[in-house]
C-alpha cells in the first residue's frame, strides 16, 4: 500500500469570509471619502483669494514613482532600483519615461563590501530618490505638464540614522 500524501488547502469558508470582511471594508473606505466639492471649498477657504480652485482642473499630469529591490545572495547582497514617469492627458495614458536602472554594487567584485542588508539599503533608498527626481526632471522637460506627482518617500526611512561604514559608497 503507498504512502498518503497530505493536502493541506485553504477552507472555502475562510476565504468566503476574507472576500466579504474586504467587500465591507472598501465599502466603508468608499463612503468615508469625502467630495471634491468640500475640498475645493475648504482650498478656496485658505487660499485668500489667490487662486480659483473649481475653476483649474490640469490637462497633463506627470506621475513619477521610483522602486527597488534587494537579492540576497551568498556573496552579499545586491540592490537594484529605478523610476519610471507616466503622462496623462485627459483620461488616457499618452508617454512613459524610464529611469535607466542602476545596481548597487554595480560591480560584481563589490558584492562583498554589502555582506549586511543595511549596508545596500542605504545606498539603494538615496539613489531611488535620486533616481525619482532625474526621472521627474526629464518629465518636466520633455513634457511640459500643468501638474507634477512625485509619489515616494522624499526622505527614505532611516536615512538619516544609518550611516555604514567601511563601503566604498560612504
């Protein structure tokens, strides 16, 4: 007689149960946000007259968001990151920008100065930002937008706490 093998699979109950808990819960989100209208009010409210908030609504708009991500190997770890820019005019897509990538150690026989996470991590959320802002001003340049959104933390976290020592990249 062969072996049984045990199958262990999620219960259909449970996930009916996840699907309704998330269904209430954007439900709740949705009913909670308030108007444009309120928002328009309460800008008009503060601006003292310096602008026209119902009247300005931006034709192109340029997002700009950067990413990475760090590989764990056994030499070391090596981080990877870029930025990418997205033009909107009206409702519709109409231009990407992408940042060039970059590695961190960009070289192979570097991957050694990173033997602890926090070493790469903190080279890798600086040049992010970086990363973000050249891929931004590029946007800025090429597309002339009405309204610029970077998303990202503008100050990585820790960034100013973790300070390693001994890297090529102080």
């Amino acid at each position: 007689m062969g072996e049984e093998e045990e199958r262990i699979t999620v219960a259909p109950m449970l996930l009916f149960r996840l699907r309704e808990m998330l269904i209430d819960y954007f439900e709740a989100l949705a009913s909670g946000i308030v108007s444009t209208d309120f928002y328009r009010r309460e800008i008009a409210g503060i601006s003292v007259g310096r602008i026209n908030a119902s009247s300005w609504s931006p034709s192109r708009v340029v997002v700009v968001d950067g990413g990475s991500n760090v590989v764990s190997m056994n030499a070391g770890f090596l981080g990877v990151c870029s930025a990418v820019a997205v033009v909107f005019e009206g409702n519709r897509v109409s231009g990407r920008i992408i940042g060039e990538p970059e590695l961190v150690p960009d070289s192979p026989r570097d991957l050694v100065v990173f033997e602890v996470l926090d070493q790469v991590m903190c080279v890798l959320d600086k040049l992010r930002e970086a990363k973000v802002f050249e891929t931004a001003l590029r946007a800025l340049e090429e597309f002339d937008p009405e309204l610029l959104v970077i998303d990202g933390p503008l100050m990585p976290y820790g960034a100013l706490a973790k300070m390693p020592t001994g890297t090529l990249y102080e």
